[in-house]
C-alpha cells in the first residue's frame, strides 16, 4: 500500500484552517488575550462560576479583556481583579458616567478602563455591537455566556468566528 503525498490544497479548507488554529491554541503555553462577555441577566450561581473562570484564566497568566455591565460582565471583572488587575482591560459601550449606578464603583477600580463617550448619542444596543467589535479585535479567543436569543451577543460570536478567532459559547438556556 503506497502512502499518498500530502496535498496541500486540501490545507486552504476553511474547516482544516479552523481545526489547526483551535489546535495550535490547546498547545499554546504562553498567555492568550481572551474576551469574555456575556448576558446582563445572569443567576448568582452562574456568576460565581464565572468569576472563578476569570480569575483561573488570569491566574494563568492571561489578559482578559471583558465590558462593563451587570452579569456576566461583573462577574468576569471580579475574578479577574481577584487575580492581578494589570492583565484586565475593560471597554465600555459608552462614558462611565452612562453606565448603571452598580456598575460605576467596580469600573472605578478597573486599571485598565477604556469609555467610548463618542457613542453616548446612541443606543445601548448600538454602543455595545459596536465596543463589542473593538473586544474581538482585541483578542485572541471569546468565551461567551448567552441565551438563544441574545442577538448582540450572538452576531458577535458569529463576527468573531468569521474573523477565525476561537469561540466557545455556553448557554444558559
């Protein structure tokens, strides 16, 4: 039986391309930039998991980069200032000064904050697709926690798979 030589058009397979980068990242060492976002409306239990994700994946020696809301969020926030608050990087929709009033005294302990005043005019749905782009552009992989109907969270997993970042999305439901 003779071995076949290894074609390499079968290399530019977007899945082959897709399956070598998520092994490369399992055998990766070195620290990742990972975002993790998720839902506002999050049980406590699952916020706890969170933060002990965060805070492991800081641990690590990996930068998180996450935003600024309730939930899941917070949660990422906790965790990850738990572990060492220089490898934190939170990016607002909006300026803090437009973020929920429980929101505020946690952002004001985060190092590295990032507001976006320019998008105050719009909505919060529009300033958070748009500062959840500027998340993914930052990071290597997304970990995302979602509802089936979380569109702005799911469009953004999407834009992120079709950037070829690596994504894993746990639902809640």
């Amino acid at each position: 039986m003779s071995q076949q030589p290894l074609d390499t058009t079968t290399l530019s397979d977007p899945s082959l391309d897709t399956l070598t980068q998520e092994l490369a990242a399992i055998q990766q060492t070195s620290s990742k930039r990972i975002a993790l976002l998720g839902s506002r409306h999050v049980p406590i239990m699952h916020q706890q998991l969170i933060e002990m994700m965060s805070y492991a994946l800081v641990l690590g020696g990996n930068r998180l980069v996450t935003s600024g809301a309730i939930g899941t969020n917070s949660a990422a926030i906790k965790g990850a200032m738990r572990a060492d608050s220089n490898l934190l990087t939170v990016i607002l929709p909006q300026s803090l000064s437009r973020q929920p009033q429980e929101s505020k005294k946690q952002l004001e302990t985060v190092v590295h904050l990032i507001e976006n005043s320019k998008n105050d005019s719009l909505s919060l749905g529009e300033a958070s697709a748009m500062c959840n782009r500027e998340i993914i552009a930052r990071c290597q992989q997304l970990i995302c926690f979602a509802f089936h109907d979380s569109n702005t969270l799911l469009k953004t997993c999407q834009e992120a798979e079709e950037q070829r970042k690596i994504v894993t999305l746990f639902y809640f439901d």
